[in-house]
C-alpha cells in the first residue's frame, strides 16, 4: 500500500527495472512480459520511459504480450490496444517491434487468432512477469463477471459496466465502444512467473475487498490470483477504503 497514484506507478517501474536486472535478459535470453492497457498503468509507462531515457533500463531483450484488443476497432483508431501502446510506451523506448505481440481484434479467424496467441506465448517459454489492472467490476484483462478461472485467451462479449467505464476513451458516447474484445484468460495470466497488479483509486475499493478479502469467484475475476505463488498488488490508499 502506497499513498498515492504517483507512488504506485513508480514503484511498479523500478520493480520491473529490479526483476529485469535479476534475470539478465541477453539475445539468446529474452524477458517475457505480460502487458496491459487502461488508465492505470500510464503513470508506469511514463515512469519507465523517462527510466529508459536516463539510462536505467533496456528493451532490447524484452519481448511484450498485451493482455487483450478491441474487436473490429480499425489497428489504428486512436483507442485501439495497438495505438494506445505504441503512442503511450512501445514508440518512446528501444523495443523492436518483432518483440511485440498484441491480439489482431480484425482477424478474420478470430478463434484461430486467439489459439496462435497462446502457441506464441508457450513458444516464448511463458511469461515471466504479467502486470495488470482491474475493473471496477472486477474483472482482470477482459475477463468479465461469470468467466471461467480456467479460461484461456478468446473472445469475449464486454460487460455493460466495462462499455460504461470506458466510454470516457470515446467521447463519452457509449455507442462508439466496442462491444466485443478479444482477451487472455485467467488461466492464461495465472500462468505467468509472476503478476504484478496495480490498482489506485477508491472506485476501485470494492473490486481490492472482493479480490483479496473474500472467497475466490468467478464473478471477481481478478480473486482468482489468491491462487496463484507469486503475485504482487501495489494499490494506493485510497483503493483500500473497503479492507
Ligand atoms: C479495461 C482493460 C483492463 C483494465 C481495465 C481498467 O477493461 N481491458 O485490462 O484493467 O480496463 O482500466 P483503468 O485502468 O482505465 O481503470
């Protein structure tokens, strides 16, 4: 527990400064790293890249995983996962963009899609470090209310509360967000070596309750994570207003 949002973001980016260092990531020893999008973590993405500029740390052996994508959303609409990740953090550091994975919500196949993601993923030897977010619902990547904790990645059909939540990144106008996405699954991210998940901000209190203080549920998918042996949450005091 940190005080502020500002303390959560930098926290998270020197503690992957820190795991990186330990691994030792080389070219013939690539970082896997499980990345997601959302409000959250642009303070981390900020904080990394001003870390990258002064020296601190290194792309060049890390290879991405993004969490999820909009489905039918153009790669390049400003909202798009693509976008967001290349103008927020991807265009500002010195990763090569063959390192870069992120779910094509245009496939034509989207069910192949999703498998080959998967083989990508276990052909990259796992991921070592999956950091994420929550919704206000609970909900981890787009793994809405109701998902399976088994769930692999796929496509999902977004809850009402997500369109509502991130309607903000479309002008408001709940018609404009998509309504559909593709996503890892809890199983997927559970896999990871570790996860780390930051959460900040007192709408985001009951989600914590639920995630940490309560039984494991499908319907909070982010409780899933008690189970898992190495798993971090840095949230701010204000998410902690329901513990
Ligand atoms: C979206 C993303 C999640 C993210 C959540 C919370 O639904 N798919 O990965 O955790 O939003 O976003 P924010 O950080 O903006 O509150």
């Amino acid at each position: 527990i940190l005080d502020k949002y500002d303390d959560v973001s930098d926290f998270a980016a020197r503690y992957l400064i820190k795991q990186l260092r330990a691994f030792g990531p080389g070219p013939n020893k690539f970082f896997t790293l499980g990345l997601p999008t959302g409000g959250t973590p642009l303070g981390m993405y900020r904080k990394l890249i001003e870390y990258y500029k002064a020296g601190k740390i290194s792309f060049q052996y890390v290879r991405t995983f993004n969490m999820d994508e909009y489905v039918a959303l153009p790669r390049d609409h400003p909202e798009s996962y693509h976008s967001f990740m290349f103008n927020n953090f991807f265009r500002h550091i010195d990763i090569d963009p063959k390192n870069v994975h992120i779910l094509d919500g245009n496939a034509e196949d989207l069910e192949k899609e999703c498998q080959i993601y998967e083989e990508k993923i276990k052909e990259a030897g796992g991921i070592d470090l999956f950091f994420g977010g929550v919704g206000p619902d609970g909900h981890v990547a787009f793994n809405e209310p109701g998902s399976s904790l088994t769930s692999r990645t796929r496509l999902k059909t977004l809850a009402v509360e997500t369109i509502e939540a991130n309607a903000r990144f479309f002008g408001n106008d709940i018609s404009k967000v998509p309504t559909q996405a593709l996503t890892v699954g809890v199983a997927t991210i559970m896999d990871a070596r570790e996860v780390v998940i930051l959460i900040n901000g007192s709408h985001k209190a009951f989600a914590l309750h639920k995630a940490i203080e309560e039984g494991i549920s499908h319907m909070w998918t982010l409780s899933a994570f008690q189970m898992h042996p190495k798993t971090m949450f840095i949230v701010d005091e204000d998410a902690t207003m329901e513990l």
